[in-house]
C-alpha cells in the first residue's frame, strides 16, 4: 500500500462563516501555487541534512533483527541482547567516526552524532547504552586526555574490550557538578591519588555500565593537592576485574557499588551506583588537558580561572546534549508517523454519507497532531544547525571560545524545549490512537517509559534553561558596559518610546486601523515572515530586558539578598529560556524554507512553519495582548487563522510524515503497517454487501421516519 492510498484529494469546500472564515481562505490562497503537492523524496533529502549518508546507514543498521529491541526479555535478557548489539556496531564500523584518525576512527564529530541519535530507531536502550561507553567514557579520555593519554586509554574503550562508565553524578549533587563529594587526595610520596567517597550522598549514581558491564570508570573528584581544592577533574579509574571470558568480574579493592536493578524504561542498560574506600589511582590517570600534576604535588593549568577551567572541561562534553536533542527529533518523527498514519485509517463515526469518518477529516485531531508535525520539522532543522556549529567546534575549524560558548547555550537549550516537547508528543500520540495506542506491539507507550529520563540526564531541563537565561542576561548587560552617557540615555530614551508605543494602546490602535476590521488583513499580517520574526523576538528581548532590570540591584545585595532575589525570578529566567528556544527552532525552519526549490512543496513547508511559529504566539496569546502587541481583532484572528492553516495542511499531513524517512521495518508497530486500512476495507466491503443483496436490517431510526411520513 502506498501513501497515497491513505491521503484525502481535496480539502472540504468551506462557506462563509460569521467568524470570518471565507476572508481567512483568501489569505490562505494569496500567492499559492495551483499545484499543491509535496515532493516526498526532496523534502526527505532535505531533512535528512549534510550527513545524509551516515543517517540512512544507521538507519540501515536498527531494521536489522539482532539489533532491535525484544520485549519477550526479562530484565538480564535485555541487558546481555543490548551488550551484544554494542559489540555488533564495533563490527559494523558504526562508532569510530568521533575517535581520532591515528587510532582507527574518523576525526568526525558532527557525523558521529548524526548517526549515533538514529539507534533510537531500534531501541533506546541500545542508543543510550552505546552513548555512555563512546560519549561519554570514551568522549571524557578523548576531550579530557592529553595525547598520551588518549593513545593509551582510547583503543580499549573504541573497541569494546573496556566497557566503561561515566561516574560524573552523585546521588547527593546531581545537577551541581561543581559541588561533587568525592575527593582525590593527592599523595607526592608515592605519586597517586588518594580517591575517597566522604559519605553516602556523595556516591556516584545513575551510571550506566557500573552495574554489571564496566571495567572502567571516569570519575569526577575533588582534585586536593599541597592542601588546595583546585576543582572538579576527572581521573581515569579500574574499578573491576575481569575475567577468564574477558567480560567484568568482582570489584577491585576498595571499589563497591550496587545495581540499580529494573527502572521506568531503559532496562537493556545496566544502571548502578560506585563509591571509593581510598582507592589508589597512578597520577597518570588524572586526566590531563587543562589541570596537571607535578611528582612533588605542584598544579598548573592553562586556564587559571577555578570557574573557567571548570565550565571548560564540562562544555567539552557538550555532544552528550546535542545527541539527546537529535534523538528527540527522532523519536517524535517515529512517534508522529505512527500516530498519522493510523489517523488516516482508522475510521469512527459516521459521517454525513453512510461511511463512518477516518480520524484524521476530524478538526480536532488534525489540531492535536499537524502543529506537532510543524513543530517537529523546526526541531530537525535547529537541530541540523546545531549539529554543524558542533562539528565546527570539535574539528578545530571555529575553535574559539565564543563559538564554545554558542554551542553550551544552543545545545542548552533545544535539548530543554525538545525533549520535553517529545515526552508531551509521545502521551498525545498514544492518546490520538486510543486503545490501540496503548497496546505494547504498537510501540509508543514503550517509546514513552524509555525516553522519560531524557528531560533530566544530561542536565536537568529545568536547571539548563537557567543557564541558558543567564547566558542571555550577560548578553543584554554587555550593551550597558562602558556605555557612555549618551548611549546609555538614547537605549532609555528607545526603552520608554517602546513602553509608549505598546504600552498606551496605540500599538494595537494602529493595528486595529490598518486592518479595518477585516480578518484578511489580519491574517495577512500574520503570515508575514516579519510579522511573526518579530512577534517571537519581542516576547524573548522584552522578558530579558524586564528580568534585566528586575535583578540589576542583585549586585549591590549581600550574598542572601541577592540569591533571594534571583530565586523569586527563577520562573521569568526558564520562560524566558524557553522563548529563545523557540526562536532559534522558528529560525532555522525560516532558513531551511529558503533552500527549498519545489513550488508546491516551498508551499506546504511555509504553511507548516507558519502553524509552528503562530502556535508559539497562541500559547502566550495573553503577553501579547497585554503588553500591546497585538490587538484585539488581530489575537482573535490567530486561533482562526491556525484553523485554516491547519485545515489546509491535512491533505499534505501523510506526505510530511512519510518525508520523514521512517517506514514499517523501522516503526515496528502494527497499525502502522497498513493493517487499520485492511481492517476498514473489510468492514466496509462487508456492509456493501449488506446493502447491495438486500440482507441489511432496516435500522429503527429509518422505520420510524418512515412511520411518520405516512
């Protein structure tokens, strides 16, 4: 069966309504194509982006039967099949492309992760699991370790003979890095680290590997040396043995731990908690990039900033986030394709003929999936530019630490907003197929438990958005400094014109004159790329300066005042995150629509970024009244306007789902292989029959009418 077996050939005819409906069409129709058909392939290409090869190769990998997930396992079956899948991807050359060349891989970091976050096809256990042994165990020697040490350490985690975790956080300091107990002594008289774990809530928890698979573990510790805490480093450390089979045995000495046993989801991988009783760890083990120590004990670093070497050593392992924000799109891609594809088969309800109504000709189910197809695609597209701002970074071509600093906020912040966009696509999804969604073959509620936990690893959404808001509050405090007068009065002078504007109500009276009352001329100032530019840019640059100015007496609190203070702005400081989040998605979506050279499909795509950015104005359609951006008549216009934006996409809705590139072999789940179509063709058949031999029953309703007309 072919998508077009499942795609509607027209949108409903529409009459004028007292809404304006008829207007808003005309809106719609201004400057579109007569042919609105999407080319399928062109749009895949283009989501697929610059590392197209390596994503359908991995794509490849996770339709093969050894490699996908078996829910028939209980919990040891799952973690021994997910061990074997790592070992089946060493095989198949699918984790040596971020390594260096001179030991076998690839010098290729963005194409890494490019095919790194498309395991999430197979199973997320398998993606997550092959993510703390080359991402981050193996990406801490590689970005933390001096060449040496990399060509030492390296070549056990590439390959596998060294399972390894990644011992970063403590049950008691998850987000708060900086705070982590456990210390690493050192001792000059016999040239190690004294590592030791001061008390409970200072054991290192959530790892993967370090309950029952790892070998090896990198380890974050307090480094003490002559007296002084020179921060958090990272220390390369054996923590068991390993036995005849060459697979992990007991812990060594002074090294214990526990299994975390079956979680909420993730259960192929072997979470588990460590701790250290004095454990001995050779000074050239302490990963040494950016922190040295002599034999007599003496420190150095090229960083001497404490605070800056530390946030340097945590942004080299940024790609932890900008994976998760890739596997999110995927999985929303999975789960939305899943999700239309039922709608467009399963039928409920009869409709004004004697058919009952595939879900999808439903107005309320095409506004709880097509703006989260919209919102999807701005995700693969942001998430395609933060992809190549990270190889840029991580191949040396624009090192610098602006760029680093771009990077950590970018990566901040698409992962907050998209995996948590994910996690609320997955629930309405499984709500959208009903029942069926719910049933395990059909993979979502699975999908569901399994990608829980990526709102909080790898930071903690809320705590990133954080530093994403004080990343753009430096930014909007650098126009004050070393501002002169005259700046510093033409920025107030622009600031009080603005509150004038938008605050008095003349903003939205002009608005009101310029549309005349008509909802075309509000639509139409709507589906302006400018209009909407400037609608997202105003919500994030007003809360910024109005969060500006609201914390600006921090710095002349003492110290409880001050956090005080910013612990009562902590709400404006996430939304404010969030808003910037979701520009930089609006963006990049705008971008990408520039490169599109299909006329019906530059079409659809500019109707699909319009429902994502005018369903960003409708969520906070309240800021955008009261602070005078938008007038009455134009945010009524908005829910309108979305409607028939909405209304037009449906018959375009199998087609954007299908360009996702995920077909049956890939979803594993059973109404997504044409089986509801099936099921429907047969009932209807079945009542055709009915009718056309004379064997239908006449319903009570008809006799009853019938009754009454005589």
């Amino acid at each position: 069966m072919t998508a077009t077996d499942v795609r509607p050939a027209a949108v409903p005819p529409e009459g004028t309504t007292p809404d304006g409906s008829a207007e808003l069409d005309t809106a719609l129709d201004a400057g579109a194509p007569e042919s609105g058909r999407v080319d399928v392939g062109a749009l895949s290409r283009l989501l697929l982006g610059r590392w197209a090869d390596i994503r359908t190769k991995s794509r490849a990998a996770a339709t093969d039967e050894r490699i996908v997930r078996d829910d028939s396992l209980p919990l040891e079956g799952q973690r021994e099949r997910v061990f074997g899948q790592l070992k089946l991807l060493v095989d198949g050359g699918h984790v040596l492309r971020a390594f260096p060349s001179r030991l076998g891989g690839e010098d290729a970091p963005g194409g890494n992760i490019a095919g790194f976050e498309e395991l999430a096809v197979a199973d997320l256990s398998l993606q997550i699991k092959s993510g703390v042994q080359w991402g981050l165990f193996g990406a801490a020697i590689l970005h933390l370790g001096t060449p040496e040490q990399q060509d030492r350490l390296l070549p056990g985690a590439m390959d596998l003979s060294v399972p390894g975790a990644f011992a970063m956080t403590e049950i008691g300091h998850g987000s708060d890095v900086a705070s982590v107990g456990t210390t690493a002594t050192y001792d000059p008289e016999t040239g190690e680290f004294d590592l030791h774990t001061p008390f409970r809530g200072a054991w290192k928890e959530f790892l993967g590997n370090a309950g029952r698979d790892g070998v090896a573990a990198v380890v974050f510790a307090q480094l003490v040396s002559k007296g002084v805490n020179h921060g958090v480093h990272a220390f390369y450390v054996p923590i068991r043995e390993v036995g005849p089979d060459g697979r992990a045995a007991g812990f060594l000495p002074g090294v214990g731990g526990e299994d975390d046993g079956l979680k909420g989801g993730l259960n192929g991988i072997d979470n588990g908690r460590l701790h250290f009783t004095h454990v001995r760890v050779p000074r050239e083990n302490l990963l040494a990039r950016y922190g040295q120590v002599a034999e007599d004990g003496t420190y150095t670093s090229s960083i001497a900033s404490p605070g800056r070497r530390f946030f340097t050593m945590l942004g080299s392992l940024v790609q932890g986030r900008v994976s998760l924000d890739g596997a999110s799109g995927v999985v929303s891609k999975m789960a939305l394709a899943i999700a239309v594809r039922y709608a467009n088969e399963r039928r409920q309800f009869a409709g004004a003929g004697l058919d009952e109504v595939v879900l999808l000709d439903y107005g309320r189910h095409q506004r709880r999936l097509i703006p989260r197809i919209a919102e999807t695609y701005a995700m693969s597209f942001a998430h395609e530019e933060l992809l190549a701002l990270f190889d840029d970074v991580f191949s040396g071509r624009k090192d610098t630490p602006e760029t680093r600093e771009d990077l950590e906020t970018m990566a901040a912040a698409l992962k907050a907003t998209s995996t948590w966009f994910t996690m609320d696509t997955l629930l309405e999804a499984r709500e959208a197929c009903g029942g069926a969604g719910f049933i395990a073959k059909n993979r979502l509620t699975q999908l569901r438990a399994d990608f829980d936990i990526y709102t909080t690893f790898e930071g903690d959404n809320t705590v990133l958005l954080q530093l994403v808001g004080k990343r753009l509050l430096g930014d909007y405090a650098k126009q004050f400094k070393g501002a002169s007068p005259g700046d510093l009065a033409k920025l107030v002078g622009k600031r009080a014109a603005d509150s004038a504007l938008h605050g008095s109500g003349l903003h939205r009276a002009v608005q009101a004159i310029s549309d005349a009352g008509s909802a075309r001329r509000s639509a139409g100032h709507l589906r302006s790329e400018e209009t909407q530019r400037e609608l997202l840019t105003d919500r994030m640059q007003v809360a910024v300066a109005e969060l500006g100015a609201a914390l600006r007496p921090a710095s002349k609190l003492d110290p409880q005042a001050a956090f005080d203070l910013f612990n009562e702005h902590q709400h404006e400081l996430v939304e404010v995150s969030r808003a910037y989040g979701h520009l930089l998605k609006w963006e990049a979506f705008t971008r990408a629509l520039a490169t599109v050279e299909d006329a019906g499909t530059r079409q659809a795509l500019t109707w699909v970024r319009d429902v994502y950015g005018l369903s960003l104005v409708e969520r906070e359609i309240g800021w955008y009244v009261v602070n005078g951006r938008l007038s009455a008549q134009r945010a009524r216009t908005v829910t309108g306007y979305l409607d028939r934006l909405v209304r037009r996409l449906r018959p375009h809705a199998q087609d954007l789902v299908d360009a996702f590139g995920y077909g049956p072999a890939h979803l594993r789940a059973e109404i997504a292989t044409g089986i509801e179509k099936e099921r429907q063709d047969e009932a209807r058949a079945y009542y055709r029959d009915e009718r056309a031999s004379g064997r239908a029953p006449i319903s009570e309703k008809a006799l009853q009418k019938a009754s009454k007309g005589r």
